[in-house]
C-alpha cells in the first residue's frame, strides 16, 4: 500500500511546544483526522483536506483515518497531548485489530508529544518527580466502581497521582465523591494541584490542600495533581515572566523516606 498513517501528539496547547517530527509529518500529509478543534491547531495547506469528527467518535473517527490510508493518502491523525496517553494511539489499534486484515499492512507511526501531566507538573514545579499514577475520571468507558477502587488503591500505594477529565457539565458529581475519597484516603493537608489549560492565554494554576479543595476548581480543562506524603512545597520570592513572588514551587523528592 502507498498510502502510510501517523497518529501525532499535538501537545498542550502551544505551537512551540510541537515537536519537529510531527511538525514534518504534518506537512507532507494529504489529510488532518480529528476531534473538530485539534483539526483547527493545525494550518491547513493547499494540498490537505480536514476530516473533523465529534469527540465521542474515536473508534468510527480511526477506522475513517485507516481506510483512506489504504486508499493511498497520507493521514496524520491529531491529539492532544500524547496520542497514547487517553487519546486517538489506542482507538486506532481497536480499530485495526478488529477490522480489515489488509489494514495490518500499513505504514503506521505514533508520533509522541508532550502531555498534559507532565505540562501541568513542569508549570508547578516537578509534583510527578517521584512514582506516580494517573487515572482518567470519566465514567464513559469504565464503571465508576472501579474508578473509586483505583482511586483508593492509589492512595493507599502513596503515588503522587495525576487525573484527567475530573468534572463534566453532564457528571459534575464523580469529581464530588473523588473528592472526598482522597480526604478520606489522604487528609485534608495533602497538597493537591488545579493545572487548568496549561501553555494557553487561559492558563492557570492553583496550589492549595485537599481541605481548601472544592469541586468547582475543575472542569474538562483541567489536570489535577494529587501530591504523595513526600511531595511540599518551597515558596518562591524572586522574579519571574511566569511565576508572581509569594507562589510557591512544588515538588515530590526522588527519595523516599
């Protein structure tokens, strides 16, 4: 087949932040796949043509980016973040193992890029600098039962933990009751992060503890960062074009004690 197939991590948010091998990959393709506004991060060129699809369409959304490949394009399908991190790396192998045989033959590449844990932990500090977990709170394609046993477990282990899609206008309730198992597995003193639409113009972060911790500090833009024991914080007093004097650094040490 001459037609080959890249699914390429488009990173956080900002351009700079795309790596040289996706930014080539990008440029000789003949079609951009994806979720409607991580098709719109990508400048569409003469030759190209755009394929968006809804974001609860992955599996239909590879199977679509597979068959034009086979037809001979050259298909970059788009994520955010890393593509294997929660993304489209994963539905795509779904959607080969389960469908046409003559697909197995194609030149496929994942293409990594920077996720959103670790933008958000290189924002705060280095929280993630020692073991650490992450665990995705959407309740679409797991049960939520065994969310809140990963969630304990985690805890009981003493990862650092890192939480993708916390709280859903249609769910607003799970990121309630992660909440509070994390007081109750943790105390109210750990300290947890609010990364909220990290390497944007509405970028924010917010450092405080579980007790200061409400559900209305995240939403489908944010990532959260749960520290271990170990994890603390340095306050920082100087100057900086990203970081205002008073905020404080936060990191987990190599080493546990």
């Amino acid at each position: 087949m001459s037609g080959w197939l890249a699914v390429a991590g488009l990173g956080p948010g900002s351009a700079e932040l795309i790596t040289p091998e996706v930014s080539a990959v990008l440029a000789e393709a003949t079609d951009i796949v994806g979720y409607g506004p991580y098709v719109e991060r990508v400048p569409l060129q003469e030759h190209q043509v755009r394929h968006q699809t809804d974001n609860r369409q992955e599996i239909s959304r590879a199977e679509d980016a597979l068959r034009l490949a086979a037809a001979g394009h050259k298909v970059v399908v788009v994520s955010s973040g890393d593509p294997g991190v929660f993304a489209m790396a994963a539905a795509l192998f779904e959607a080969l193992e389960a469908g046409d045989s003559d697909w197995c033959s194609l030149d496929i590449r994942i293409l990594p890029g920077i996720s959103a844990m670790l933008a958000a932990s290189a924002r705060a500090g280095a929280p993630l600098g020692h073991d650490f977990c992450c665990i995705n709170l959407s309740d679409n394609l797991k049960p939520w039962s065994l969310i809140e046993k990963r969630l304990r477990l985690s805890a009981q282990a003493d990862f650092a933990m890192a939480f993708y899609n916390p709280r859903s206008k249609a769910r607003p309730e799970g990121f309630v009751r992660a909440l509070e198992i994390l007081r109750e597995a943790c105390g109210p003193d750990r300290i947890i992060i609010f990364a909220r639409a990290v390497y944007t113009e509405q970028e924010s972060i917010r450092i405080t503890t579980l007790a200061e911790a409400t559900p209305e500090m995240a939403d489908m833009r944010t990532l959260v960062i749960v520290g271990s024991t170990q994890t603390r914080l340095i306050p920082f007093t100087g100057r900086s074009s990203e970081k205002s004097s008073g905020q404080s650094w936060c990191y987990t040490p190599r080493s546990a004690s």
